[in-house]
C-alpha cells in the first residue's frame, strides 16, 4: 500500500479537521434510542389520542414477570420477596404479587368513607328487613374461622360496606393465590409464579425502562434463587429497552463493519490509501451535513438515522469514486471535477428530489432519514466537486482493471434491451400472481422484540388476566368531577351488554373513585340518626347481641351524612395502593382531566360502540385500537406514495432539463423503474410485507441508481475503453452500496433490516439493468 505523503498532507489536515468537528458536534447532539420520536402523530381525535397513550400512557409502563422452576412454595417466597425488593427501589408506582393489601392507613381512610365509595350504599340497605339479614349473617360469621375479621369490623360497619369494598378494589379473578403470591391457573402443583409492576417512567422512555428492568432483576437476584429458578420478564417496559440495545448493536455493527469493508473493498480496487482518504472527505462532510440538520430540526439525532445515515458511506463515496475512476489518462482531478460535474449535479438533484417522499411523508421517523440523507448527498457532492480537486490536485493512483472474467458478461450486457425488458416483465408477473405486495398494517411489525418475546407477552397477560386493550373509551378532558360522572353514566350505558354477554366488564376510573355527585347521592340515602336507630333496634329483636354493640355504626352513618366527599388527590394521599389502580384510567395532563375505560371480552364490538355513541357526548371516545393503528399507517403509506408520485415527476423533470429532452430521460429513468418491479416481487417472494420503511428504501433505491443510469448512459459506446472505465467505476459505486445496505439487512431492527433488503436487492437489479439498457461499445456494433 502507498501513501505519498506530500500528496496526503492536505487530505489528512481536512480529515482532522472533520474529526475535531465531528466530536463536537456529537458531544452536542443527544443521540436517542427510545421509540416513541419514530411514532407518527395523530391525525384524528382518535389517532392522536392512541398515540398519545403509546408515548406516555400508563399501559404502557407495565411490566409482567412469571418465576418458574421450583416447587410451589420456594415460588412463593421468591415471589414474595421479589416484590417486596421492588417496592422499595422507588422505580415502581405499583407491585402486585399476591402481598397486596391495605395498609393500616389506606384501611382507616377507606373505612371512614366506606358508605360514600360502596356502590351498595342505598335506602333500601338500612332498612329494617336488610339490617336484620346482615345481623343474621353477622352472628353466622363471628361463629366462623372469620371471627377476628368480624369482630374487627362487623359492629361498626354491619352491613359489610367495608370489606365489600376492599373485595372489590382489590380482586383478580383469574388468579390463583396461595401463600401469599399469584400463580398461573392450571397446573397442579402450580408451576409459574406471577408478578404485575407498573413503572414510574413512560413505556417508550427506554432509560428509564431500562432502569427498571435491571431494578427487576436484582430484586429476582437478591432473592436469592436456587439452581433451576428462572426470571421470565415481558412488557412495553422490556421491549423498549431491548429495542433501544437492539438499535445501539446494530449502529455499531453497522459502523465498525461499514468502515472495515468498504477500506478493504478499496485498498484492493485502488492499492493505495490514498482514494481511500479522498472517498473519507466527502463522507465525513456528508455526515456532518446529516447530523447538523435533523439536530437543528429535531434537538436530536435519533439511532436509527444515525444507523442509516452510516450506511451513506456506500452512497456518498460513490462521487469520489466517480471523480477518480473517470479520470482520463493524464488528466488532473481539477479538470475531471469540472468535467463530470453536470453529469454528478444532475444525479445529487435527482436523488435529493427523490427523497421529497421521505421529508413530505410527515412521519417522524421517514422524515430525519430524509433529511439526514438528502443533507448528506448534497454535502458529499459538493465536497467532491470544490473540496477535493484542491486537497488533491495531484492525480491519485490508477484503479485496478476489472478481471476480464467479471468485464466480459458485463460489457456484452449492453445493448440487450430486450432481455432486460423481458426480466422486469417476468418480475412484473411474479408480482401479480403473488397477489401484489401485501402492505403491513401492524405498528407492533416496527419493533424489533422477536416473535418468541412477543409470544411470552401474550402468555404472561393471559395467565394474569390482563385485559385486552384492543377497545378503550376515552373521556375527556374536563375537570374531575365532570370525568368522574361521565364514567359512571358509560358504565350504566353498557351494563345491558354486560349481562347479555356483548362483553364480559368495564374497567374504569369511577369503580375506584364515585363522582361528586354520587358520593353525594349516597351521603342522602343515609338515614338520620333516630330513624336508623329505630330501623336497627327493630331488626336486633330476638338476636344476641348486647345493647350499645352497634353504637359505632350509628355514629359512623351520622358522620358519612356530613363528610367532605372523597377526590382524587386525597385518595392519592391517603390510599396509594387503591390510587395506583385508579391512575392509568384517570390523570391530569396538560389540557385537563382524562379518564380511560377499558372494556374487556368484547364479543359486539358495533353494539360497545353504539352504547357510546347514544351518550351523546362529544368529550366521550371509542376506539378499536387495531383499526386506528391500521388506519393511521395506511393514511400515512397514502400520503407517502403521493409524495413519491410528486418527486417522481419531479426527478423526470430534472433529468429531462438536464439531459435535453423527455426521452433521453425515460432512458435514464427506465433501470429505476425497472428494479423497483423487481424489487417489489422479490420481496413479495420473500414473503416480506412492505411498510414505511420499505416505501422510503424505494425512493432511497432511486436516489442511488440514478448514478448507474447517468453514468453509463452519458458514454454512448464510442469508445470501448472509455465503456470500460466506466463500468468500473459504476461497479465500484454498486459493490460498495452493497456492502453497506447488505449489512443492513442482517439487522435485528426491523426498520433497518426493511432498508438494507429492499436496497440491496433494488442495486443490484439497478446495476445490471443500466448495464443491460446502456448503448454498446463502438467495437461491438
């Protein structure tokens, strides 16, 4: 390898100075992995909500764990203490393990208000006939193994408004418990200890979701497993933080590999450092150039532009390249740069056009990819054009020939029109009888969790009974109260679907915490004082109870009739483990109170959402989550491929200016056209289903193999050896296209992995069609 080193001296002082900016600029910009600034935003009422609560709703902070691997009761202590742990790191807001219960101070807050949350608190309950059956069951119980309660509580609240009430806030149906912890139905001996937390931090905050994870897991560790005991840990919590260790693995395999390939690929074409340092400049510019504008748009740089700017080294070198390769015998980069320049200003045009999809689509995500690469094509090309001729005036060394094996089939592809008409129209069948491309409506298809992670969430929420979150009923915003009775009127609207079986319950925020209204209603169905005293002497008749024993209910009722009625700051103060419950389905955000209902087993979903529509309230919302995810990723793929159709003209605009008439330019625009068909079938064959992604990756396809097509276009075969050098120089452009966009299909994230498939596939039919479509060598004709 050579490197001369008066040659190499302005090269390597650019260089430094890219690098010195460039650690600047990195310990500037915040680099994010989270997922939430790749969500879309909404478009309707609905759109905007759901994706709301995926970026901070409550649901999305949960995280589920199974213990497995040891006898039930080593299960049961591990899950106790596990939880136990968790509780104290402070990264949780609510732990259940089977251990939940009231404390001593939730117990006395309850307790005082027990006849304002009961929904049994009505006139007909203390009246004499109800008071002398709760009596009867009284006496029946204080004889039963449930004595200590009863005698606790039984004189003082002996309608059993109390312990109702705690049943019911605190019930999980569809577990079992057993010594204290919940296990899996199904099994016996049970075998899968379970675990529910919710996390302080956002779902799509992956640090602080990462936090918590590994807070998790010491708290498994320092309960001190035995050999065979396992953690099984699921959630949005968890996805987020493996997603963000997934995008941060593939960045730097993706930049370690990219860098190491593309020098090797060089040093073996060129055999000096030297095209290598000149292929670096206007790379290093065109990351800067990317970084600078999606920070300056952003505040940040996302991981993933960041990963896919990196594989703008197989795209930006392709100038220099060009620059070098096409230099003719004797000739200065100077003179070569000015020379090719309308042929390389044409191709950056074009390709910066095409990417008018990505930055036009209003996605988040498509549009830093956008901005980042057309930021960096721009850079890179006039780097290439005004910067390198000066710190390289010297001609750098010949590259290799090609190997006559490899030029031969390539050269003799010229001129074969035909076939390369009748291979894109093979694809174009393929395609149609695979049924076209099928488009992926599935957001969750975005993550990179693998499908047996995914499959792990479903169980763990089935075991738990977590509900289906598929339909939820959005209220709001208001202030509490008004969320509160809106609440309660949803759930009276839906009631005659629960008990005819259009669906199996209603999760929302008033079964935890009755209206103003309410509790009001409920402090005028107490008796006053004599008329219960009456009411409760004539149902002690006969039974043996001493007189006075219930002197605490008949104070307790008086209380209730004057007591400040019960919110939600209050409950919070007062009653955390109840509050935890209550705060995923009401809280205040910005624009006021919100309240979140969630109706679980739904078998009508039309007859959920006419129960809702007939409330007649405009604060109230339905929403099938699966058909507004749907809806949102088909309106944004509408709105893309408008932008695609626009930038589309726009490029044959651009190359009909540039190259002197519409059809020099159909020419040029033929091989694009071309791999796109055998692009899309090849993945239809693959089995994958298009997304965003792949849609923009189209558009990224077109911006690099407008090179291809211009270049071998422009030499019209006059001379074979001018062909020859040429295709070399596109060779050298694809190859290392290849070798970065292939990495990116090995990616574990799905966006990347989309990328680098669809590219790699669409250069290399690019290439060969522009070979293939180009005019022939003056000495073949």
């Amino acid at each position: 390898m050579r490197l001369p080193v008066r040659d190499a001296a302005p090269l390597l002082a650019a260089l430094l100075v890219l690098a010195v900016l460039g650690g600047a600029l990195f310990a500037l910009v915040p680099v994010r992995t989270g997922l939430a600034e790749f969500l879309p935003p909404g478009r309707t009422r609905a759109t905007e909500f759901l994706v709301n609560e995926l970026r901070s709703g409550a649901a999305s902070s949960l995280l589920l764990a199974g213990i497995e691997g040891a006898p039930p009761e080593e299960l049961a202590r591990l899950s106790r203490a596990t939880g136990a742990a968790l509780r104290a790191s402070g990264h949780f807001a609510f732990v259940g393990d089977g251990t939940t219960t009231l404390g001593e101070a939730e117990q006395a807050l309850l307790f005082r208000h027990r006849y304002l949350l009961s929904p049994h608190t009505r006139p007909e309950a203390f009246e004499a006939p109800a008071l002398r059956a709760k009596l009867e069951a009284l006496l029946d119980g204080l004889r039963s193994a449930a004595s200590p309660l009863l005698a606790r509580f039984g004189f003082a609240d002996p309608t059993g408004a109390f312990l109702g009430l705690a049943q019911g806030l605190l019930s999980e149906s569809r577990i079992e418990a057993r010594d204290g912890a919940w296990f899996a139905p199904g099994a016996d001996p049970p075998t899968r200890a379970l675990l529910l937390a919710r996390t302080r931090g956002s779902g799509l905050d992956s640090e602080a979701q990462a936090e918590a994870v590994a807070a998790f897991r010491a708290a498994f560790q320092a309960a001190g497993p035995g050999e065979g005991a396992r953690l099984l840990l699921s959630g949005p919590g968890v996805f987020a933080a493996e997603a963000a260790a997934a995008i941060r693995a593939d960045v730097r395999m993706m930049t370690v590999l990219s860098v190491a390939l593309l020098a090797a690929f060089l040093l073996w074409r060129t055999r000096s450092l030297l095209p290598l340092l000149a292929a670096t400049v206007p790379l290093g510019a065109g990351m800067l150039a990317g970084v600078s504008a999606v920070a300056l748009f952003f505040g940040g740089v996302h991981a993933i532009a960041l990963g896919f700017g990196s594989t703008m080294l197989g795209v930006a070198v392709d100038y220099p390249i060009l620059l070098t390769a096409l230099r003719r015998p004797g000739e200065g980069l100077p003179t070569a740069a000015a020379r090719t320049w309308p042929t390389l200003r044409l191709a950056a045009t074009a390709a910066v056009a095409g990417l008018a999809a990505m930055v036009g689509s209003g996605f988040p995500g498509l549009v830093q990819l956008g901005l980042f690469a057309g930021a960096g094509l721009v850079a890179a090309a006039l780097a290439t054009r005004w910067l390198l001729p000066r710190l390289l005036p010297r001609a750098p060394a010949e590259p290799r020939p090609l190997p006559a094996p490899l030029a031969r089939p390539l050269l003799a592809l010229a001129g074969h029109r035909r076939g390369a008409l009748g291979v894109v129209a093979a694809a174009g069948l393929l395609l149609a009888a695979l049924g076209g491309p099928r488009w992926q409506r599935d957001l969750a298809a975005l993550s990179p969790v693998p499908a047996a992670a995914q499959a792990l969430d479903a169980e763990l929420r089935r075991q738990l009974g977590a509900p289906d979150v598929r339909f939820l009923v959005a209220i709001g915003p208001g202030d509490e109260a008004a969320v509160l009775r809106t609440a309660e009127r949803l759930r009276r609207a839906v009631a005659p679907l629960i008990a005819r079986g259009a669906l199996t319950g209603l999760d929302e925020p008033s079964r935890y915490l009755p209206s103003l209204d309410t509790q009001h209603a409920r402090q005028a169905a107490l008796p006053d004082a004599a008329a219960l005293e009456a009411r409760l002497g004539e149902a002690m008749a006969g039974l043996p109870f001493r007189p006075g024993a219930f002197s605490p209910f008949l104070a307790a009722v008086e209380e209730s009739r004057a007591m400040q009625p019960l919110g939600a700051e209050a409950l919070a103060e007062g009653a955390p483990t109840v509050a935890a419950r209550l705060s995923p389905l009401l809280s205040w955000r910005d624009d006021g109170w919100r309240g979140l209902a969630v109706a679980t087993g739904v078998a009508d979903p039309a007859a959920l959402a006419e129960a809702v529509a007939s409330l007649g309230d405009p604060s109230v919302l339905f929403l099938d989550t699966k058909a507004e995810t749907e809806g949102l990723l088909d309106a944004y793929a509408r709105s893309t491929a408008l932008w695609a159709l626009g930038g589309g003209a726009l490029v044959l605009g651009l190359l009909a200016a540039g190259l002197g008439g519409l059809r020099p330019a159909l020419l040029a625009a033929a091989p694009i056209a071309g791999a796109v068909v055998v692009t899309l079938a090849v993945l239809a064959a693959l089995g994958q289903a298009l997304n965003l992604f792949h849609l923009a990756s189209l558009l990224l396809l077109a911006g690099v193999a407008i090179d291809y097509s211009l270049f071998l276009g422009r030499s019209p075969g006059a001379d074979a050896e001018e062909a020859r050098r040429s295709l070399g120089a596109v060779l050298n452009c694809a190859v290392c296209t290849l070798l970065t966009f292939g990495l990116l299909a090995f990616c574990k994230t799905p966006v990347l992995h989309g990328i680098g498939l669809t590219v790699s596939v669409g250069v290399a039919a690019a290439f060969l069609l522009s070979c293939a479509l180009a005019a022939p060598p003056a000495h073949a004709r």
